[in-house]
C-alpha cells in the first residue's frame, strides 16, 4: 500500500526551494557576503522600532480587523492619493496583507479561474507564476530584451488570447532595476481596456528609484486603476522584510472578492506593527528619503566593482544591480554563482532563475541593500576572483 505522503499529488511538481533560500544558505554555510537574497543588513529606525514597543504595552495583541487596523489604511489612502490623485476607500478599497506575498497570492487567485491565462514578464519575481498555477492559471510569458532598455508592447500585444485575464507588471522592476515610463503605463492601458484585462501591480519598490526617475504608479491613471490590483509592501519602505506587512489597493467590487481569500487565507495580520506603521507613515521623509540612501549604496558597489571586468546593466530602482560577465566566463549562471559563493566569498543570484525556460544571458543579480564597508569588501573579493 502507497504511504500518504508518497500519494500526494503535487500541486507545483516543478518547484523546489527558492533561489533565494538557497544562495542564502550556500552563503551561510561558506561564510560568504550575501549579496543574494534581497533583504537589508541594516535595521530599520529606533523610532518605528519604539512605536510597536509601545502598541504592544498598550495591550493593541489582539486580531486586528479583517481588513487590517483602519488608521493604517487611512494613512495608507492618503499617501497614495498625495502621490497619484487617485482616491482609495480606507474602508472598502484598501487591505492590510501579510506582505505583498499575500496581496499578490490573493489578488492573483480573485482573477484567476481554470484555464485563464496571464502575461507576466520575465525575468519574473518568483512568486507569480505559482499563484497562477496553483489557481489553475497558464502564465504567458514576454521577455524583457537582455539590456532591460524597453518593453516591446507589440510583443505584449501578440500574446493576448481571448482566454487572457490578466497582466502582472512590476515596478521598479526585480531583477532587473527596471523602471516603466509613462509611455509604458500608457500602453497598458490602451491593451488593458481593449482587451478587458485585469492587471495586477507590484510596486514593492515605489520609493527606491534612482537618478531623477519617478516611481509612476498604475495607479495614477484612472482607466488603468480601474482594472487594477496594486500590491505594496512596508518591508522595503522601512528596512523590516521580517515583518511581512503589506497591502492590496483595488476598487470596491474587486476588493469584496480579494477580502473573500484574503479572510481564509490569513483573517488579518500582526496587529502592533500595523499602529506602529500607521503612526510612522505620518512623516513622510520616512520614505522619501529612501531613493538617494540606495542610489548612495548602488554607486558605492557600482564603483567597487570597477576594476573586476563585470558589465553593468543599468539599474534604474530596486536595491539590485545585475552586471554581465559573458566577456569573463563561459560558465553557467547557476554554477557561477555557486563558485563565487564558494571561492570568492560573495552570494548573488543567477538571473536564469527568474526565466520559466532555461535561459541563461551570464548576467548576476547582486543586492546593494547592506552596509557600505560590506559593499565595499565585497568589491574587493570580486576583483580577486579568477574568472
Ligand atoms: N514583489 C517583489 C518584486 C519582491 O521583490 C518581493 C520581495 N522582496 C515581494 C514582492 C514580496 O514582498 P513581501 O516581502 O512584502 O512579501
Ligand atoms: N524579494 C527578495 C529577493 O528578490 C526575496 C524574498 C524571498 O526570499 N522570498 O531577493
């Protein structure tokens, strides 16, 4: 007789550990700089820190509401409509997620039935394509050219079907850095009405964009808002990836359905930490002051690496610079930053990895996120390396 375990049919047969769990492991284990997974090594402000302390003695450790704390969503509403004009209900248009994980799980199954497909870029952030398939959804991929210089809207335009439901889109863009201009949102909004698509939104890091660029949310256009799920994270924002406090911003009818999942899949989240968060977004250099902290931090490594022959892409926001070695190595991306990992004391991820075929453009993905004499001793061990 088969054990149970052996009859579990699995519902994701081709996922294993994430990239990111292993490089972070590999760097453990070998005591090498994680440059990999994408997470701060700084922590965030004593301020915030002080506030949850405080919610936390003035007894706020029960469930919070549903929907999450209404003060949070009320800061939340209007931070969003000072940046973009456009309104959203603190009450019936805005949930607090676990983290834009849960946003993106959740806004991906509302839309998403047996059969539908999904256009998603790639390289892709490794969540999405998942949720879709869990959802019994077909991920339709278009790919970003390799220099990450521009999207291809006709490309986009010859992969809608008549079963497409909708289109994910990430911006600033991991792995890439890429930002998406005002033509681009211009252009989804032309397809998405056409097309009568859904489109979801992560812009995890609206405030890390660098070199005058402007964050243009999906938001800011109303036709566009309209159809869309706009998925954001704190985690990024205030230095706390741990804290998994995130948000789902949708109209009224979509965010009835989300808050359906959203209730069974979570009920609410970490209830100190929302007052903590809401009370802090009050000072608004909180977050403003982010892009010019990280673009300080991309220079720092930009120019530590100078010397080692690596070829920068650009990298426009996020907290990730990709650099190609095709005029260094040979070498698989996988196995190369295995190697590095190993040898040179330093953890990125391959790109390949974001691609749902094997793809590899001999391009690593390292995060800036850290302290600057890590940065810089990382640049140090890269320009020993023996390619
Ligand atoms: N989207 C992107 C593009 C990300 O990089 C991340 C995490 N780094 C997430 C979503 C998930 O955010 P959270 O940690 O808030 O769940
Ligand atoms: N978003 C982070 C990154 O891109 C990783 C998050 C995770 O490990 N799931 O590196």
């Amino acid at each position: 007789m088969p054990s149970a375990t052996s009859a579990i049919q699995s519902k994701l047969p081709k996922v294993g550990t994430t990239i990111f769990t292993h490089m972070s492991k590999l760097a453990e284990d070998y005591k090498a700089i994680n440059l990999a997974q994408g997470f701060p090594e700084f922590d965030c402000s004593p301020d915030l820190q002080m506030l949850v302390d405080k919610y936390i003695r003035q007894g706020k450790n029960q469930y919070a509401p549903m929907a999450g704390v209404l003060t949070l969503r009320e800061a939340i509403s209007k931070k969003i409509f000072e940046a973009t004009s456009t309104e959203y209900h603190p009450v019936t248009e805005i949930t607090i997620t676990s983290g834009a994980t849960e946003a993106l799980y959740v806004a991906i199954s509302t839309v998403v039935n047996l059969g539908d497909e999904v256009i998603v870029f790639e390289p892709a952030y490794d969540s999405y394509v998942p949720a879709i398939e869990m959802n019994g959804g077909i991920p339709v991929f278009v790919t970003l050219d390799p220099q990450y210089e521009y999207i291809d809207w006709e490309v986009v335009s010859s992969k809608i079907t008549e079963k497409t439901k909708a289109i994910i889109i990430n911006t600033p863009h991991n792995p890439t850095g890429k930002v998406w201009t005002s033509t681009d949102l211009e252009q989804l909004d032309l397809l998405a009405e056409k097309h009568d698509l859904f489109v979801i939104s992560d812009e995890v890091y609206e405030h890390i964009i660098f070199d005058g660029l402007q964050h243009i949310s999906a938001v800011s256009i109303p036709s566009l808002a309209a159809r869309t799920f706009l998925c954001g994270s704190f985690g990024k924002t205030f230095h706390a990836t741990g804290w998994k406090v995130g948000y789902c911003l949708a109209p009224k009818e979509f965010t009835a359905e989300f808050r359906k999942i959203h209730q069974y899949m979570v009920f609410s989240v970490i209830t100190p930490f929302q007052f903590a968060i809401a009370e802090f977004l009050k000072d608004p250099e909180h977050y403003l002051s982010l892009s010019s902290f990280y673009e300080t931090k991309r220079n720092i490594f930009i120019n530590a690496i100078k010397h080692t022959g690596l070829k920068l892409k650009p990298s426009e926001g996020s907290f990730f610079q990709n650099v190609s070695y095709e005029n260094l190595s040979d070498e698989h991306d996988l196995a190369l930053a295995e190697r590095l990992t190993k040898e040179a004391g330093v953890a990125s991820i391959p790109i390949s990895s974001f691609y749902d075929q094997p793809t590899d453009f001999r391009v690593l993905r390292f995060c800036f996120a850290k302290n600057n004499e890590t940065l810089l001793r990382a640049g140090e061990l890269l320009n020993k390396v023996n390619w």
